[in-house]
C-alpha cells in the first residue's frame, strides 16, 4: 500500500452545504504501484444547532487519477465536520493525513414541524406549531402572513406578523365572525426564511 499521506490539506467552505478540498500530490515513488486516485473522507462532528447525533457516519469521496482537489457537496448547514485524506493504489489506502476541521455556515431552515389552529371563537383562533426539524442555524423569528377568503374564494388583504423564536402559541384576535382564513408560516434564521407551510381555519358563526 502507499506508504505516505497527501500533505497540506486546505478546505474551503463555499456556503452552508458545499466546501472545496485541496490537498498536495503525493511523490510517486511513495505510491508503490499504480495511483489509483485520493479518497476524502468526512464526517459531521457536531450540528451547531442541535444536540450533537450518536452516530456517526462517515462519507468517502474517491477523486480519480492525480487530481488535488475536490468539491464536497451535501453538508448540514451549521455544523463542524472533520475530513482527511489517503492515496490509492491497486492494494488499497496509504495513511490518512492529519484531520482537518471546518464549520458550514448557517443556512435557511427547513419548514416549522406543524401548525395547528384550535379553539375558534368569535373573534380569535389559537395558533399552535413546532420548530423546524432541521434549524440549520439560531432560528431569529417566525412570520406569520394570514388574510381572510371570502365565499368567492378571493382573497382579502394580507396581514404580517413578526413572532419571537422562542415563541410556541399565539391567540390572534380581532378577527371577523363567520370568516374562512389562510395563514401561511414560516421560520427564519440570520440567512433568511425557510419553507412556509400553510393552513386554513374558520372564525365561528354565533355563540
């Protein structure tokens, strides 16, 4: 097998899911047979935005021929990853070079988990909902759109609220009797605004 790693390992992170790898070629007396290529391995050390996972898998990129350079595509925004890499040839791996750390920046996150609207009354719905699954950063707010539909289904002008993150429930009031409406939610983080989910709900008639 060869007998040394690729020196001078450098990462460049591209945005919250794509870094680029480089790495200096290995002398070819130190290959010991045929180069086959360099395989990267890496591995998420850590989600910055969630408790950190007990297992870890790690993902191996095999680049082909000489080629020092790679692109890593499919990283979690928000997170630390460790990476190294070995030469091979037909026997198989060389060492690994010293592992490398990088951090991905934040990225939007993913859609708040649910949204539930409950206890109609008059003039007010409640407002219930989940955070993101995947926060992919330190979520800032949530925003809250929602307008009324009328039995034409047009719709009435949109109203917007800011809600803090740490918010789970909110009691909308001042609404109108007997009236169908439809919210659309998002979550946010510093990078900006995930999926929005969306949902209906109807005011009651009378008491």
């Amino acid at each position: 097998v060869p007998m040394v790693a690729p020196g001078n390992v450098q990462v460049h992170v591209i945005n919250s899911t794509l870094a680029k790898v480089n790495w200096d070629p290995v002398p070819l007396k130190t290959v010991r047979g045929h180069l086959q290529g360099y395989k990267v391995y890496y591995w998420q050390v850590q989600s910055l935005s969630r408790r950190s996972r007990r297992h870890v898998e790690k993902k191996i990129l095999t680049f082909r021929g000489n080629k020092t350079f790679g692109m890593l595509p499919g990283l979690e925004p928000y997170s630390s990853y460790k990476l190294n890499v070995r030469v091979v040839n037909g026997k198989g791996e060389g060492p690994a070079s010293p592992d490398k750390v990088f951090k991905t920046p934040e990225g939007v996150p993913s859609s708040p988990s649910f949204l539930k609207i409950t206890n109609p009354t008059l003039d007010s719905l409640t407002l219930e909902w989940g955070s993101p699954a995947h926060p992919n950063g330190v979520l800032t707010s949530y925003i809250l759109k929602f307008q009324p539909i009328n039995n034409t289904h047009e719709l009435g002008p949109l109203v917007e609220i800011r809600i803090p993150a740490n918010e789970s429930t909110l009691i909308l009031k001042n609404l109108n009797y007997s009236t169908r409406y439809k919210f659309y939610f998002n979550a946010q983080t510093s990078v900006g605004s995930g999926n929005q989910i969306t949902e209906e709900a109807v005011t009651i008639m009378d008491e």
